[in-house]
C-alpha cells in the first residue's frame, strides 16, 4: 500500500512541454497554429490593459477624499 503522490506538482518540464506542443499540433493542426498564437497574444494584451485601468481607478479612488455622507436630523418621538 505504497503509493507515490507527488506533494507539489510544478511547472512542466522539457518532456512534459514537448508532449503538450505535439498534442496542441495534433488538435489544431500546423497551419492554425499562428493564428492561434496571436489570438491569445491580443486576449492577453486586453486582459494586461484592463487590470491596469482597474488598478489606476482604484488607486485614483483611493487617493480621493471621502465626501462627507448626507444625512437628514433624525425626528424626536
């Protein structure tokens, strides 16, 4: 009852990085594989651009200062 689990899995290795382009090149196929690559480039480029602006609206929020809340004189029972 001796059984090998690996406590960390990390990041794949050569092996592991070959076996995962030729099942990508299988799956998609040599030709789609530009367009492929550039379609994720720009999904990555969109998604850097849109974590910086919420980071830069949050930042500007923060560094605002709060506006005092209205409030309205409580009635006297």
């Amino acid at each position: 009852m001796d059984t090998l689990i690996p406590a960390f899995i990390g990041i794949p290795g050569g092996p592991e990085l070959l076996v995962i382009l030729l099942f990508v090149v299988l799956l998609f196929g040599a030709n789609k594989l530009p367009k492929l690559a550039r379609s994720s480039g720009q999904a990555m480029g969109e998604f850097k651009r849109g974590r910086e602006q919420i980071e830069s609206e949050l930042t500007e929020a923060a560094r605002e200062p709060a506006a005092p809340a209205e409030t309205e004189p409580a009635e006297r029972a």
